[in-house]
C-alpha cells in the first residue's frame, strides 16, 4: 500500500430532476430487485427516525449522490439507533446520463474513513419495460477481458463488488484530455442499475451482490461493449454462469502482464491543516530504484492499472498534487517483480 500525504475531498451540490421520490424508488424499485420484504422497508427505529432498508447485513440510508455527506452521517447513525448489530451502508441515487462520479469518489473517500459501505443505483424512469435486443458493438467499442476479470477475481474474492477488465483499441481522449469509461451491471440482461466510472484505468469496480449480473462497457463517445454475463459466488469469485467454479489457487493466467497499483490519500498537508483541493495523482515507474523513465496522471483515483509489461523488476511512486500544481514528495518506493 502506498502512502501520501495529501487531502481530503469536498462536496458540490446539484438538483435531481427525477419526478420519483426517494420513498418511491426504495419500495418501486430496490427493494424488490434486492428482495428485501416490506416489512424491513421504511422501518421505524425507536425514536421516530425512519430507516429506508434492512438487509442481512446492513443498515441502508438511500440518498441521492450530491447528498452523500448527509448520507454517510445518517448511515452511521441508523446503524446504532436500529440496535440489530448490522454495519452502515449508503445507497448513493444516479440519475441516468448524469455524471455524478465527483459525488461517488467524495463519498467512497469520506466513507472508508467512517467505515460506511457505498453501493449505487442508477434510478429508472417508469415502470420497467422489456428490454430491446442488443446492437452489436460499434467499430472501436471497449471489449470486456473476461479471463483476466475471472482470473483476478480469484486473487481478491469480494462478496460485494468484482472487477470488470476491458480494453479498449480506440483510445481517444475527451474535451479534458482524459480517457473515461462507464461500466454497467444489472440483474437483468439490458437493464442495468449499477454504474462504475473509471478515469484512465481499464477496469470497472461494481458494487454487487452474488449472483449473475450482466455487465457492459461504454466509453465517453457512447459506443458500448457487449454484453457479457458474469456470476458472482458466495466465496467472492467470479465465473461464467453455467460453468465450472474456478480452482481455489488458479495458475496465472499466460500472457498477462499487468499491475495493479493502490495507494491511500491523506485528509492533511503536510503542516497539519485540511486539503480540500485535490486535483489528481502522479505514477512514476522505472526498471532501477529512484530512476524513473515513465509517468501518468491518473486523475483523483486512488488506484491504477500499468499493463503490457516485459518480464523485469519495475520500481514504482505516486504524487499528489493540487489544482494550484503543488505537488507532494513522491511516495515511499515498492517494486514489483514482472515474470511472463
């Protein structure tokens, strides 16, 4: 894990312009897809506070994502007053073409610090309708990697979310300069209720439960991948429906040269005070310690993805830096060993 002495994140606000209200999107849409009961929707705690949902596992505060640091204090809150031993969780509301990913990084920041579980939901307008068939994939769309997504799912299980890998042969920026993709998932083929952002990294990061979901890939021109379905087990491993569960200790899968790379961000500068300027990170990488011939800006992520590597030993640190190009010292060095 890579430490940084770096800042904190704020939060914006913008209108939601969908004609349901929350009540209504929890008992008309999330809680039958989660197949919560009616009797743990709306559930009145001892003090007249009202909870949105009860699962086996958590205490549910649904909220729309601009509203995420109200949201993270009443999940806490819900969580002890329920009495029932079961952890905080914020459902944040994404209202469909909107990009509220500066709400979902803000929240997912501010709620590891206060041990909060952040799922999304993408709202739907009206009642559900069939979905139409699948056009087939344009020329240039993302293509979903799905022998690395299962194969690393085996070397991090996770009940509550997976790891979606694509890659993507047209790799044109947007007005900003970046590379940015949306990833899908839902329970049903074509309808899709969760939404992952990604900003300059291959992957999408799905906030699920076990169970099959069906996944797709859209980059910011709007051409989307195929869809493709993946099935989440009770031990946090993925694999194709329908086929055999996956070795417990799978061998690496040949050709793929990737690193992953995770760091944790600070909510101080150095002389102690808040930082609430955040612009982005830095990755340095290089074949001998302290020399670094390549680096790449990943924006706010804490977390990125080199890839296409030869077999070697690469070292690696991080930056941070702010809107006003203040730059931290770089990160403590790790190295990583590449074997073909």
């Amino acid at each position: 894990m890579i430490l940084l002495v770096a800042m904190c994140l704020s939060a914006l606000n913008a209108s939601q312009t969908l004609a349901q209200t929350e009540t209504e999107i929890v008992r008309d849409q999330i809680a039958p897809a989660l197949g919560v009961p009616p009797e743990d929707v709306e559930v009145a705690l001892w003090d007249g506070t009202r909870v949105d949902l009860i699962t086996g596992t958590h205490v549910v505060e649904v909220d729309w994502a601009e509203k995420w640091a109200e949201g993270i204090g009443q999940a806490l809150y819900y969580s002890v007053a329920c009495q029932c031993d079961k952890g905080p969780e914020l459902m944040l509301l994404l209202t469909p073409g909107v990009d509220e990913s500066r709400h979902i990084y803000r929240a997912q920041a501010a709620a590891a610090r206060a041990g909060v579980k952040v799922t999304q939901w993408i709202v739907q307008e009206g009642p559900p309708t069939p979905p139409p068939d699948p056009e087939p994939p344009a020329a240039g769309a993302p293509v979903i990697d799905v022998a690395y997504s299962v194969a690393y799912s085996a070397t991090r299980p996770r009940t509550d979310k997976f790891w979606v890998w694509f890659t993507d042969p047209d790799t044109a920026e947007d007005e900003n300069g970046e590379q940015t993709w949306n990833t899908f998932s839902g329970t049903v083929s074509g309808v899709y209720t969760n939404q992952a952002y990604t900003h300059n990294l291959n992957e999408g990061q799905l906030p699920v439960a076990p169970g099959v979901w069906f996944c797709v890939v859209e980059d910011y021109q709007g051409n989307r991948s195929a869809e493709v379905a993946f099935e989440l087990l009770a031990d946090g491993t993925l694999q194709i429906p329908g086929s055999s569960p996956p070795d417990p200790t799978p061998d690496p899968v040949p050709g793929i040269t990737k690193v992953r790379l995770e760091w944790v961000a600070p909510a101080e500068n150095a002389d102690g005070s808040a930082l609430d300027d955040l612009a982005g990170f830095r990755v340095y990488r290089g074949q001998a310690s302290g020399i670094y011939d390549h680096d790449e800006t990943v924006g706010p992520a804490t977390i990125t993805l080199d890839q296409d590597l030869e077999p070697g030993t690469y070292y690696f640190c991080v930056e941070a830096f702010d809107f006003f190009g203040n730059r931290s010292p770089c990160s403590e060095e790790i190295n990583h060993v590449v074997i073909q």
